[in-house]
C-alpha cells in the first residue's frame, strides 16, 4: 500500500477548499502505489463508480483499509480540550444496471445512510490523537444481495517534533465489501463481503536538504461469503523506504525500495511477495502546479512451490508461472490555470490482487483527467474521465475462455453546493464501460447520485 506524506496522502490530508478537495491525486510514494487504485483512480470525485456516494463536506467512504482518514479542518464542538465533528449524509441513487453484467441488466434505486463522528484531541500544540467512525449503510429497493452495512472505526496519532521529525500511527477496524464492476468483483448473486483490522505507521525525518520515510502496514482480510474466506483470507504486510533530496526550493528528487507481501490462510499456491524500485521527482512551483512521478520495476515471486490444493475449490488455483516482472509507473500532475479552476491528471502502471480462479496476478495500466470549476465560493463543477486496461495472468477457470484483458473507461460529471458552513448538496451522473475477452465481465451503466450532507 502507498502511504505518502503530502496532500495527496491517505494519511495526511491538507485542508482544502470544496473545489480542491475534489481533485485530490492519487498517492504514489512508497514504491508499490495504491494497492486498490483499480479501476478508477480519483476516488474523490467517482463515488457513484463504486456505487458508494461521494459526499460534498467529508468526502469519500474509504472503501477500503489502510489510509489515513482525513482530519476535518472546521470549527467543530469543543468538550473541554475534544474537537468533536458529528456528520450525516444521506444519498438517493439510480442505476440502469445494479449488478455491472452485460445481459439481464437490471436497473435498482438505492439509499444511503452514512453517520459518523471525528474527535480530536490536540496535544502540547503540536501533536493531535484523533478517533474517527463512519458508515456507509446502504439499502436496494429491488436487488437485497446488494445491501451492505459498512463501518470503518479508526484511531490516530500524530506526533510532529522539534528537528524535523514526524511520527504518524494508525489502527483501523473495517467492515466492508468488493464494489460491482472492479476487477475483484466475482459476479456472485450476493455481494462478496469482508473485514479487516489493520496497522500501519510511518515516520519521517527530513532536515536541510535530505530527508528519509519509512512506512510499515499490516492488514489481516477475513472474507464473510461467497467461499471467499478459503480463497482470499490473508495477511498483507507492507514496508517501504524513500530517501528524498532537494534540487531547489521548489524541487525534490526520491528513490523508494518497497516489499508487499501476501501470506494466505489456506491458498498458499498464491502466497507472494511484490519487490519495488523506483525513482522520480516531486515539485511545487508556485501556486500554479506540483506534481510527482516515479519510474521504475516491479518484481512478483511467489514464495512456494506449487502444490496440488484440495477440491472443491482451492484446486482450480494453479500457476503458469513462479514469477513476473513489470514497468512501474505512478505519478500525478495538478495544475490551477486559475483560482477558478483545477485540473488534475494521474497515470499508472502497477501489479494487483486478482480473485479470478486460474490467474495469479492483474498489471493495471491508466490514466484519469480531473477538472473542478469552482463557479463560487460555494458551487464547484466536478468533470472526470478514466481510462484503463487490466492484463490478467494465466488461463481462467472459466470452461474455453482465454486469457483475460478487460479495457474500461468512465466519464462523470456533478455539481456540489454548500448551501452554509454546515450543510452541501451534491448530483453526479457516471457512465461505466468495461469491454473483456470475457464476456461475462463486460459491462456498460449509467448511475445517478443525489447527496445531502451535514456536517458540525
């Protein structure tokens, strides 16, 4: 998993305006990339991608574990020396093809229930504790294996000390699920579903002008249906080292060295280990652009030699190979050609989980276009356009079918309104399309979301 301190970190999230908080990139730091980045990076902007409301005051439910939550930078209830942030969403959507299958479309109304509370708890003025819950609970008028009941409940620590260093430590509990229409989406009639606990910390020391992160993460998956559990439950550690220098004031040169490793309960044809090189540069040239990108290889070995696994179902995970390599690539690019507008732009080369019987592995390759008009200081403009191709290893066990390569692309368009400090609106519409040499995974929908938000 990528953990990155800047404003496109999972674990440190700037304050932002409406606009800006629209447009933040993908996070690229740590060698691996975000893990669960496919099929659609600018999670921010394509909740109803996921079918999962993207809200206009607090953002996106994370749909999945491992980042950081972002700290709510508004006024809040003060209890004594506890900043407490108490919010309510609620979103009404429609969709013309509830269950993302190319024949015996169905089209569904949803609602969505989302409360949660944000305490923070300030420190000596320079370190902060904070504990943070939210839910995204939502219900199908026709389609009830749809319905899910997510949590995430989360507590951190942010030490920041004199000299240069910074410590960030995390522990979350999720309950949550693998959205229709990802790669990891199995098509079963019922929503595959799962939770996780979780810990991950990272610090970081920079002074003058060399500085030097390290990041560890620790995620245990236990699946609740669908026979996921004898397929996909598992440990997944993560650790990574980035070495950072200073070109000019402006400037920054990286190197990351990352490992991510996956240690199954029971398929242990799929335990492995992901070895990452790479190098880049980060700038922030004024207020009008800043960016990162990072270049380098991908190094996939599985750990064990194969076996022959027991029926009924672990015996259909087989290899065709022990070992993989990939380009790597992940950066992004956002640009403020005025105050009024922001436009960002991510590209991505990266391996992922699959959940596919008979394939090991998936190389997501993409690039996504994000454009937010900030009309006032209250309506912002969102536009979104994505595009990626998931190349798949191996022969699936699908009786005839070849190897899979899915090509998918998206387009959303909204508008969100702050109606007062405390309360925002939001309407959205998607289009999805995901062509595949198989065609039980091809898909097109159009989705419909409108949101309303309370937050204190």
């Amino acid at each position: 998993m990528t953990l990155l301190m800047s404003a496109c970190d999972p674990f440190v999230t700037r304050t932002t305006s409406l606009a800006q908080q629209q447009t933040a990139p993908i996070p690229v730091s740590g060698g691996q990339g975000f893990l669960f980045l496919s099929p659609f990076t600018n999670r921010a902007l394509l909740g109803s991608l996921y079918s999962t409301p993207a809200f206009p005051l607090t953002g996106f439910y994370p749909i999945y574990p491992g980042a950081f939550v972002p700290i709510i930078p508004e006024d809040g209830i003060s209890v004594g020396p506890v900043v407490l942030h108490p919010h309510m969403g609620f979103a009404e959507m429609y969709t013309d093809n509830v269950f993302r299958t190319d024949t015996n479309r169905k089209s569904d109304f949803s609602h969505t229930l989302a409360p949660g509370i944000q305490a923070q708890l300030p420190i000596l003025g320079r370190h902060m504790f904070l504990l943070d819950y939210r839910t995204n609970l939502q219900y199908y008028e026709r389609s009830p294996s749809n319905d899910v009941q997510d949590q995430t409940a989360s507590g951190q620590i942010k030490l920041d000390f004199p000299g240069g260093l910074k410590v960030d430590l995390m522990g979350e509990h999720k309950v949550g699920h693998d959205p229709r229409g990802t790669a990891l989406d199995i098509q079963t009639l019922e929503i595959n579903k799962w939770h996780t606990n979780s810990f991950a910390a990272v610090t970081e020391y920079f002074e003058g002008q060399v500085g030097a992160r390290l990041t560890a993460q620790m995620v245990r998956w236990n699946y609740q249906n669908n026979n996921q559990d004898v397929v996909r439950d598992r440990l997944s550690n993560y650790a990574a080292l980035t070495l950072l220098g200073h070109i000019t004031a402006q400037t920054s040169a990286l190197v990351n060295f990352g490992v991510e490793q996956e240690i199954y309960d029971q398929n242990k044809n799929l335990d492995s280990a992901i070895y990452t090189v790479s190098a880049g540069g980060r700038w922030d040239v004024t207020a009008l652009t800043s960016g990162e990108i990072q270049v380098g290889a991908q190094f996939l070995k599985f750990t064990n030699s194969q076996v022959n696994q027991p029926g009924p179902v672990l015996n259909v995970f087989r290899r065709d190979r022990d070992s993989s390599s990939n380009f790597f690539l992940m950066g992004n690019l956002t640009w403020n050609p005025t105050s009024f507008q922001v436009i960002g732009l991510q590209a991505y080369r990266t391996i992922q989980q699959t959940a596919l019987a008979g394939t090991q592995f998936f190389v997501a390759t993409g690039v996504n276009l994000s454009f937010v008009h900030n009309a006032t200081d209250r309506i912002a403009v969102t536009a979104n356009l994505g595009y990626e191709n998931d190349a798949f290893s191996g022969a699936t066990a699908i009786s005839g079918a070849s190897e899979r390569s899915d090509t998918i692309k998206n387009l959303a368009v909204g508008v969100r309104y702050r109606t007062v400090k405390w309360l925002g609106a939001s309407f959205q519409y998607a289009y999805e399309d995901r062509s595949s040499d198989i065609n039980r995974f091809a898909y097109h929908a159009n989705t419909f979301t409108l949101a309303l938000e309370a937050l204190f």
